[in-house]
C-alpha cells in the first residue's frame, strides 16, 4: 500500500469528553493591617481524558466457550491486521449480547431492535441492552451475522459495507459476544458483538488510538490481500437501494478516527492488469441512503460482482479534516488485493 500524508499543520487528537472549565475569582488578602497583595492562583482543572495508545494485547478471556472464543479472536485478528488496537472481553456487554441472541431466538426475528414486552425484553436498541446490562456507552456499534460458524461470520461481517465500519471503528476498548448454535424459523448459528467504550470511565473514556504504523488511515481489504470474495454479500439495509444486493461486488474502504471528517476527492477501483476501470458507487456520510455510514468513513462498492482470480488497484485522494480544530491533512493512498474462487463467504444474514 502507498500511502502519503501532507500536513497543513500538526493535528490535534479530539478530546472525546472535554473537562469542565472551572472559572474561580482571585482571592486578595484585605484584611486590615494583614494585606500583602498577594493572590491566590486555582489549582488548574484536571485534563481532559486522552485516548490510550493502541492495544496489542488484551487478557484471556473468561468463560467463553469454543463458539465465542473463535469469534473473540478472529475480530481481534482483523483489528490488529488492519492496524487497529485489539478489543478487550467485557462481561456486561456478554451479557447484553447474549440476551440479545436469545430473544432472538426466543422470537422467531432476526433484528437489532426488540419490542417492547416481548419475550426476553432487555432494551429496544443495543446501547439500551448495553445499559441494563450495567455498561454505560460512550459510542459503539452492534453487529450480528447468522448462518455461518463465529470465527467465519466475523469473516462475513467484515466484508460488508456498514458492518465493517463498524468492527474497524478506530476507538472502541471493549466487546461482548453473544452466540446461540440452535436456530429457529429459518435462521441459525446467531453471533452477536457489542463493540464499544465506556463513558463514565476517566481513564479509558477517550478511547483508543490506531497503531502507529497505519499513519491514522486504516483500509479494507488489506493491501495484498488475497482470496477476497468477488461478492459483498446478504448486507442489510442494501447499501445501493434498487440493486439485488447479491450482485454488489465487496466494497473497498477507507477510515480514519472519530475526531476527524473523510473528503473525497477521487475514490476509484481498476483492474490491476489491464487498468479496466470497475464501475462502483460512492458512499460516504452525505451519500449514503440509508443515512447510517458515518463521517469518518468512505467506501466504493462495485455495482456488479468482482471477477473470480483477479487483481485489483484501489486509488483514494481526499482530505482528513480535524472536528476539533478543522486543520486538513491531505490524503493519496494506493493499494491492492486479489480475489478468490468465490463469490460469497459462507454466511447468511447480516
């Protein structure tokens, strides 16, 4: 992968929960005869949270069986590849994520949102389970695939245009899994993540950083990836409304950190070999129909399906542009991967 970066100025790092600024008048000594003038200075207020350098290693999981073990490690596989910070096991968040997959199961629907006094109820949206669970969301995501074994739906989720975005989030800490291997009404092997980090937590609230070596853009697939998938995918919502999402080719992404906004400039995906260009429809924040992919992320998903055992060149050039302080850093990133035999990796809904 070639990848340049020129900076206008350096970069701040955005302060995900700024510190309230204390504002205290000047005491001044002025009682009689005892004056000296002098004044009294505050202690300064205490510094806002900083994101944690990126996590490499991570403690042994507990109580996982083999089912939420390989899905555990296989997220973290693809986070360090990709030159992410690992996730670490929380035990609220499998808690929520298995409440989650039963009331799947115990309904009959495959769905993020749960209905109110159902069976099973524990929360309408995952950060309401993540809640009554007793894990307060700073920000996250929750993604859930059926239909494959864990460590392949892990695999499945991450060729997908919105579930990846969200297992390659830059600063997310923690993840629980949630897995039911029986299936009712036409789906089965349901794994669901919560991925996320904790807003009442001084020191890891911020989240963490991407390793250094990604320079804070990360993409997907991986330059020299091999035996990508030609297609994307059962993903849902559609990300090209009014297409057969099992015609979509496997998009190409980019990402960067919360704290900053992706501009594209030029976003485009050729045939290695021949300099064939792939048709693909851009998405990005503004683009994106279905309003769910988030500022720091942009994709290209090919509008038919990728050649079996073929070479591929993705270009990106574009901006990175501070929320904080608006200071750009200009971005031209080359990169290429080879797909496979297949059209789809095994899996069902996503």
């Amino acid at each position: 992968m070639k990848l340049s970066a020129q900076h206008s100025h350096p970069l701040s790092e955005r302060l995900l929960h700024l510190g309230a600024m204390v504002s205290i008048l000047a005491m001044i000594g002025a009682c009689g005869g005892g004056a000296d003038g002098s004044q009294f200075t505050p202690p300064p207020p205490a510094p806002a949270p900083q994101p944690i350098p990126a996590q490499t290693s991570v403690p042994e999981p507990v109580g996982y069986d083999e089912y939420r073990l390989a899905a555990f490690n296989r997220i973290n596989q693809i986070r360090l590849s990709a030159g992410l910070g690992m996730l670490e096991q929380n035990i609220e968040l499998d808690r929520a994520a298995q409440a989650h997959a039963n009331w799947q199961i115990a309904n009959g629907i495959f769905s993020h949102l749960e209905d109110v006094g159902s069976n099973g109820f524990t929360g309408v949206n995952w950060w309401d389970r993540d809640a009554a669970a007793g894990y307060k969301v700073s920000q996250g995501t929750e993604v859930m695939v059926t239909g494959a074994a864990p460590a392949s739906g892990v695999d499945v989720l991450v060729n997908m245009a919105y579930h990846r975005a969200g297992i390659l989030q830059f600063e997310p800490l923690d993840v629980g899994i949630g897995f039911t291997p029986e299936g009712v009404d036409g789906f089965s092997e349901l794994l669901v993540a919560e991925i996320a980090f904790p807003d009442d937590d001084t020191f890891r609230s911020a989240g963490q950083l991407p390793q250094a070596f990604v320079d804070g853009v990360v993409v997907w697939p991986l330059d020299g990836a091999a035996n990508v998938a030609a297609g994307m995918g059962h993903e849902i919502p559609d990300p090209v409304p009014d297409t057969d999402v099992l015609t979509l080719g496997t998009p190409a992404s980019v990402g960067i950190s919360e704290s900053k906004t992706i501009v594209v400039q030029r976003f485009e995906m050729f045939e290695d070999l021949t300099d064939a260009p792939v048709s693909v429809a851009l998405m990005t924040h503004d683009t994106d129909t279905n309003h769910i992919l988030a500022p720091y992320t942009a994709e290209i998903v090919p509008t038919e399906l990728l050649h079996h055992n073929t070479k591929y060149r993705v270009e990106f050039v574009g901006n990175s542009i501070s929320t904080l302080d608006s200071t750009k850093t200009e971005l031209s990133i080359t990169w290429r991967f080879s797909t496979g035999n297949e059209d789809y990796l095994s899996g069902g809904l996503s």
